[in-house]
C-alpha cells in the first residue's frame, strides 16, 4: 500500500463527513442561503492566497526539477483557476464575484487557523510536510465533486452544476494523480519520523477543511457567544 493511500484510509472518517456536512448536501440539494455562500467566497478568497504562499515556499524547499515544475504550475490554478467554482457560488448569491473579491474581508477563525497552520508547517517542515498539507484541499474537494455528481447527476440546470463539474474534471482528478505521485515518491525516501509528521500534517488539514465547511455554514465570525450571566445584566 503507497504512502497516500494509507492517509486515505486513515482519514476516510473525515472524508465520509465532508460529503454528509450540510454545506455539501446543501450543493447537492440547491438550498445554500446567499448568507453561507458569500461567507464562503470571502473567507476562501483569503484562504487561497495563503494556499498559493505556501506553494511558492514548497517551490523554494524543491529539490528536483519535477518538483519545482509541479508546484510553478500549481500556483496558477490557485490564482487563476478557482475563480470558476466562486463565480458559480456568487451567481447563486446574486453578488458580484470581483465585489467579494476585491474588498478586503477579516478572516474567520477557522480559515485563520488553518491558514496559519499552513504557513508554519511550510516555513518549518520538509518539503514532504508541506506536501501532506497542501493535499487535503485538492483531494477532499475532488472527492466531494465526485461524490455529488455520482449521487445527483446534476444536469447543467443545476444551480451549483459549475461548482460541481470543476472539482469533479479531468484536469483536477489528473492534477490529483500528479500530487498522489509526487507524495509517494518524496514518502519513499523519508524516515520513519519525518512520515509521522507528514501523516500529522495531513490529518490536520482533513480536519481543517470539514472545519472550513462548517466555517461557512454557520458565518462563523470573531463574535463571542453571550452567556446567560452577561445577558442579565
């Protein structure tokens, strides 16, 4: 069993909740409020540009060409690419993609932890920490996408059928194949305890992205919750 596919299976847990968390069945079923998707695109519009930071750290720990080719790559889809699937998400919400865009927007606490749990692990780790950081964002979304076209076969009528079709497209499931690879290959060469933080690594980031959904679902914000002592008086 290569080195991905033993972080799978130890994460399907997580994976198998992603599919059934309410943001996800609510893509599914077409009943997202316009509140849970513009939090979403905010706080995924900041989260992304950490995304592509933490690629170009792993693009200066590279150590072949290969490597430094995958992640040049990679941070132009960031950039560029995931505009699509927020596009799709603000057409649902009537708003303008570019207004959410542009306006600068305070990060949650759940996408400010996992942004910087990122950064941390990728100015501090090897190149197979951040590796096994990166991934959870590509696989848990691709596997959500193909979950949702499997289950619903939304036809192009569908209101999130955009969303869907992106993460759930040949590119991304290729794009995929190639980071499973580059993880195995680095995971090949690696010590028993460098492997260990790689598996932590990853774990966290599954964690992190149920978390994120969830995130968006409940407009998780910095407001703290009021107690029945503080209400009275």
């Amino acid at each position: 069993m290569s080195f991905s596919e033993q972080l799978r299976r130890e994460a399907d847990h997580v994976f198998q909740a992603i599919r059934q968390h309410p943001f996800v069945q609510g893509l599914a079923h077409q009943n997202l409020s316009r509140e849970t998707l513009i939090h979403y695109v905010k706080q995924d519009v900041q989260y992304l540009k950490t995304y592509a930071k933490v690629y170009g750290l792993a693009l200066a720990k590279s150590q072949t060409i290969e490597q430094m080719k995958f992640f040049h790559e990679r941070i132009g889809v960031v950039l560029d690419g995931e505009a699509l699937p927020h596009q799709n998400l603000c057409r649902a919400a009537d708003v303008q993609y570019e207004d959410l865009k542009t306006h600068a927007t305070h990060m949650a606490p759940t996408a400010h932890h996992y942004a910087h749990q990122m950064l941390a692990t990728a100015y501090a780790g090897t190149l197979g920490e951040i590796l096994a950081a990166l991934l959870p964002c590509h696989w848990v979304y691709v596997d959500a996408a193909e979950y949702l076209l499997r289950e619903y076969r939304p036809t192009k009528e569908h209101l999130f059928y955009d969303w869907i079709s992106f993460y759930a497209s040949d590119p991304m499931q290729t794009s995929l194949q190639d980071f499973l690879h580059l993880l195995d290959a680095y995971a090949d060469k690696a010590g028993t305890d460098e492997l260990e933080r790689m598996k932590a690594a990853f774990l966290a980031g599954c964690h992190l992205e149920y978390r994120f959904f969830d995130m968006a679902y409940t407009l998780e914000d910095w407001t703290l919750p009021v107690t029945q002592s503080q209400s009275r008086k």
